[in-house]
C-alpha cells in the first residue's frame, strides 16, 4: 500500500480529514524549504505539497506567481525539488511528499527518468497541473511502473461523465479544485463543495482533497467535515513573501497557521 | 508521384484529440477542460452550417473588405532580380492586418456559445486591436491582455483599443512581454469561464484553437492560390510567410499543402542572430516541449523554464509556436529560417521606398527572406510573400532607431 493511501485510510477510521499544506520548493530561498516541510509536520500536516517551480505558472494567482517567481532567482531545477525531497526523507519517512507543478519541467527532464527520480527521492504523488487524464497516459505508465500515485484534478466544471474517468486515473486521492479560478482569488463555498463531492462519491470511493480559497481554520474545519482532505497554499506562501528575511518568522506564523488548522479540524 | 498530403489525410490534421502528429493536443487545467471540449463540439457542427459560413464569408467581404489583393511587386523584383515577387496584401484589411480574419470568425463564435464578454491577448497589439474592433461592433464587453513593455512600445494600438471601447490589462508578471499576457488571459478565462469567450490570437493554445483560427485564416491561401492562376496560369512556386504564433503561415500555407511542387518558408525572429541567444525562433533553435496548452517546439532552458525572448517586432516575441508548424517542420513539408532584427529593418526601409508600402515589422521578416529567395531563383519562377499587417503601428519603434522624436 503507497504511503498515501495508508495514511488515507488511518485518517478515515479515526474520523478524521487529512491536513495538506502547500509550500513552494526554493521559496524563499532553497535552504529553508526541508525545515519548513518538517515544521509543516511537526504543526499537524498528514501529507505536504511541494510545488515545483516554473516561470509561466497560468493556473495560479500572484501569490504563488510571485512563490514561482523567488525560487527561480535561486535556479531552482526539478533536480533541486528532487534533493530537497531526499533530504526531507532522512528524518522523515512516514509524510506523503506529493509535488504539484507544470509539465514542462518534467518533459525535459524525459517521463521515465522523472518516474525513477521521484520514486528514488522518495516521492509519493504526482500532481500535474496542466496534465488532463487525457493527455496523462504516457506519464501515468512511467508513475505506476514507479509506485508513485497520480492526484488529478476535478473542477466546478467538471461534467459528470468526466468525474469518472478522472477518479479512475488518479490514485492517492483527487484533488478537487472548489472555485472557478486561480489559486488564492476567491473564498469557497461550502454547500455547493459539498454538493460535488457527493457526485464524486457517488461515482468512486477515491478520498477526495479540497483545495482553493481556504484561508483560516474556520475554513479548513468546515471543508474538514466533508472533504477527506483539507489542501491550504496561497494562505501560508503569503507568510513567505511578507517575511522573506525573517526565516524564523516565517517558521512560527506557518506553524500556527497549521496548527490552528488542525485543531479546529479535529474539533 | 501523387501527393502524401491528400484531403482525406489532412482532415486528420488534426485528429479527433487535436494532435498534429506529436505536436498539439490539450494541455490545460481541468476547469478550463468542459468549455474546450463544448467549443470543439459547437464549432466542429458549425464548421459545416452554411449559414455559419455564409455570414463569415460576407463579413469578410463587407466589413473586412476581402478579398485581399495580390500584388505583382515589380520595382523589389526588379532591383533584387530573381523570381518574381507577389505580395498578399493583408495590410489592406479592415484594422490593418490579418488577423481581423481571425476575430470575425470567433466573434461569431462567441455570439453563437452566447458568451456577452469576450478577452484577448495581444502582442503588437493588431491582435487586440482586431478583437476590441469585432467587440465594438457586435456589443461585446471586451478585455485585452498585453505584456506591460508591449503597452509601451505600441502606445498608439493600446489608445486605439481603448477607443474601440475596449479594456486594456497590463501584464506586469513574468517577462512582461507576449506570454505573460497569455497567461493572464488564461487566468482571467479560468475565473470566468461561465460568460468569457476567448479570442486567442494565433494557430497555438488548446484544442481546438490551432485549427479553428487555421480554418479562419485559411481565406489568405484559398485567396492567393486562386488569384495566382488568375494572374500567372498557374501555382506559385514557393510561399513566404513570417511565423510568432504562426497564424498568417498557416493561412497562406494550408491550402498548397497538397500541392508538392510549392515550397514553403517560415520565417522566425532572430532577433540580435540565433547565435546570440536573443531572438525568437523555437523552430530553428528550440525543441518540443508543452507550453499554453499545447506540445509544440519551444524555447526553454536545461530545467524546463520557459526562455525570454527578444524580437524588434513585439508580434513575434513568442517562446512558442503553433502546434500545426512543429509538424510542418517535422514532415518537411515546410522549411523554417530566421531574420535578424537589422535584416528586417533593412526590408522594411527598401519596401517602403521601393514599393511605397510601409510593412509591419513582422511582415519585415517575411520580405527579408522574400528578397533573399528570390535572388536564388529563376527570373520565370513566382514567390507569393505574405504582406500580413501594415507598419503604421510600427513608426515610433523606427523612429526611436533613428534617434527621432515623433
């Protein structure tokens, strides 16, 4: 069993919905990046997102544009992401690591070789952004060939006869995208939330991660009480950007940011 | 030999998925996913409704005021003194450029889908100025997305647009150029994908768009071909056409594709010269890789990143290309070269002088390489250069090389 789904599972028998922060790899600078996936842990998360960088990032809003924008003053390289994983993993080897970036990187670097890397550094998932199920085949056999589960996503939009096939692609879980639009524009809406997931569910029995506009722990509690998952970025990357110098700063405010999450999750 | 490129197989170009061979497809965020597929299907129904045609046809016609002529150059051919030199006369259009083809037909589109704003990006800022132009007229709330270093260097498109009735969004982020204004139209689309139609400017996004705007501007070539027989009894023998995007390449080229015995010549921006690393030209020196949508050549560092590009001209700033190209160039059915910005500044100063026809510097390109074919071939032989926009825009760029204030 992938450590995702082991973790999926622990949380659903104790009643419980995963907490998954988002933090750009290299952001602000790529030294911090394994201490904050650590301290991310240590505040309550059950899986960590990490961002892969890249300079034409169209789904995200200026928070993470900006994230992209700061680790790419470092060079930061899938590579680099890579490292940072393996480092993380010398400490820690129970935390899903679930990168989520754009394609082109992982196209240069070639499918295969990506797959191998990833598996070897001790990733977990694989969240394509620009990578429809349908476009996903050739990745999708090079991830399975590795173990590595495959998390797509599901919009608003999102038609039924398609909720389907992508909850058949993905694995882990899928991530449900829960407003029109970039990541940090808009506050969610719990009811229509709740209204989807049940046609998801309907459809697979995958966990299903909500992400996109949960801002505060009011949010993140109440999305808790339907969703598996609960996904927070924008939120923590902007204690980045206003404490760039400041790397203890930016450690506590991310830490109690999770931490109030948590707790009122699980309230 | 009977061609390769028959009709049967070019009506699988692209395929059901929108892939043109490895090239093309659908690289996009899943909320944007439902509306591509609804596209497709609207437009591929509409594709074949005559009356769908009939009123982009005479729109062209009427408001347009199609079709284009095609002009014998005789004093550029005679003073390069080679094949005969024919210029499409693109920069007669309404709004002075090709691509108001392009707007009339996803304007029409838009109309039909019953989306009340349409958004756009732009480059130059012809593209915008041919959307905010449909806009005004159908009663359409319009948004135009342009990089905040072209708002600059086309002050006079950013003030027509806003005549037009149009809102004008600088781009700050990124490069500030092209691509960055793409990507804010993607984000603005994402956001309002419920009442937005979205005019993208060229042969590259997500299916269906490098075919539906193919289809749209493939008037140029059916045109050309036409009046070529008209003129000289029979085809041209090669095809020159500047490619950004690539969408009045493909409008020449379409149409001849078929027809082996027409060669055909994409010309990119080389900018400060491919050597440099400053230009614009992810045919001749880029590689695959999947960028807005789709998998096309491109401009990218070691790491995947997409590179900053450099070209005088700000229409064909652009790390990447049309999906549609990446195949020409891969079948060799299209041969793709490249212009320095001194080069195209040279074309634009002798045709303006030798023809009195003041080209925009993209369409510069195309005639730099123009003039350099034809000097190669016969004196019997006929090159069909794709004169796609017009240069007015163009006279503050040149005027500052010149070191004067307008």
């Amino acid at each position: 069993m992938s450590r995702i789904k082991a973790v999926m599972s622990q949380l659903k028998s104790d009643g419980k919905s995963a907490l998954i922060p988002y933090i750009t790899g290299g952001d602000p600078v790529p030294g911090l990046t394994v201490e904050l996936m650590h301290e991310l842990v240590n505040a309550g998360a059950d899986i960590i997102e990490l961002g892969i960088p890249f300079s034409d990032p169209m789904a995200d809003g200026p928070v993470i544009q900006l994230a992209c924008e700061r680790a790419l003053e470092h060079n930061v390289s899938l590579d680099d992401i890579l490292s940072m994983v393996s480092g993380f993993r010398e400490t820690n080897t129970s935390t899903p690591v679930v990168l989520m970036g754009y394609l082109n990187p992982i196209v240069k670097m070639g499918y295969g070789l990506f797959a191998s890397k990833a598996a070897g550094a001790g990733v977990d998932g694989v969240l394509v952004v620009d990578l429809p199920p349908e476009e996903g085949h050739q990745l999708l056999v090079e991830m399975r060939n590795n173990n590595l589960d495959s998390v797509y996503l599901i919009a608003p939009t999102t038609t039924d006869d398609r909720i389907k096939a992508i909850c058949d692609a993905s694995s882990g879980y899928v991530y449900y995208v829960s407003v029109k639009g970039v990541t940090g524009s808009a506050s969610l809406d719990v009811a229509s939330v709740a209204a989807k997931l049940a046609v998801i569910r309907n459809k697979s029995d995958i966990p299903v991660g909500v992400g996109f506009g949960i801002k505060d722990a009011e949010s993140a509690a109440a999305v808790a009480k339907v969703a598996d998952g609960v996904i927070v970025g924008s939120v923590l990357v902007n204690t980045i950007a206003s404490n760039i110098d400041n790397h203890a700063a930016i450690k506590a405010k991310m830490y109690n940011i999770v931490s109030s999450m948590r707790q009122a999750m699980d309230a | 030999m009977p061609t390769k490129y028959t009709d049967d197989m070019l009506q699988q170009i692209p395929d059901a998925t929108g892939h043109f061979g490895e090239f093309g497809g659908r690289f996009v965020s899943e909320t944007l996913m439902p509306s591509l597929l609804q596209l497709e299907e609207q437009y591929n129904t509409l594709k074949h409704d005559p009356e769908f045609q009939e009123e982009f046809y005479r729109d062209l016609a009427d408001y347009v005021g199609r079709p284009s002529p095609l002009y014998f150059a005789e004093r550029l051919t005679d003073k390069v003194g080679g094949a005969k030199i024919y210029l499409k006369r693109e920069d007669l259009n309404h709004t002075g450029a090709h691509k108001v083809n392009n707007t009339i037909g996803q304007a029409l589109l838009a109309k039909h889908l019953g989306k009340p704003r349409i958004i756009a990006e732009t480059g130059a800022g012809q593209h915008g100025v041919a959307t905010a132009t449909v806009a005004a007229r159908l009663g359409l709330e319009c948004t135009v997305f342009m990089g905040a270093e072209d708002v600059q260097r086309q002050a006079q498109n950013v003030y027509r647009m806003k005549l037009l009735g149009a809102t004008v969004v600088p781009v700050e982020s990124g490069t500030r150029t092209l691509k960055d204004a793409m990507n804010e139209a993607m984000r603005d689309w994402v956001t309002n994908v419920d009442n937005t139609f979205y005019i993208i400017g060229t042969v590259a996004g997500p299916h269906p768009y490098p075919m539906l705007v193919r289809d749209f501007q493939t008037v140029i070539g059916k045109e050309a071909k036409q009046q070529c027989l008209d003129k000289e009894g029979r085809l041209p023998d090669a095809l020159v056409a500047c490619v950004g995007g690539g969408s009045n390449a493909i409008g020449l080229f379409y149409p001849f594709i078929g027809d082996d015995s027409v060669k055909m010549y994409g010309v990119e921006a080389a900018g400060h010269g491919l050597e440099s690393g400053e230009h614009a030209a992810p045919l001749c020196a880029g590689e695959p890789g999947v960028l807005h949508g789709n998998r096309t050549y491109l401009m990218s560092d070691n790491n995947g990143q997409i590179s900053a590009t450099h070209s005088v001209s700000a229409g064909l700033d652009y790390p990447g290309v049309g999906p549609e190209h990446s195949w020409l160039k891969d079948e060799g059915r299209a041969e793709y070269v490249a212009i320095t910005d001194d080069e195209a500044l040279d074309a634009f100063r002798t045709l303006t002088r030798v023809e009195g026809i003041i080209p925009a510097l993209e369409s510069s390109h195309a005639i730099a390489y123009g003039m350099k074919l034809a000097k190669q071939m016969d004196k019997d032989q006929i090159i069909i250069v794709n004169l796609s926009g017009r240069g007015d825009k163009d006279m503050h760029t040149i005027a500052e090389i010149d070191g004067i204030t307008v």
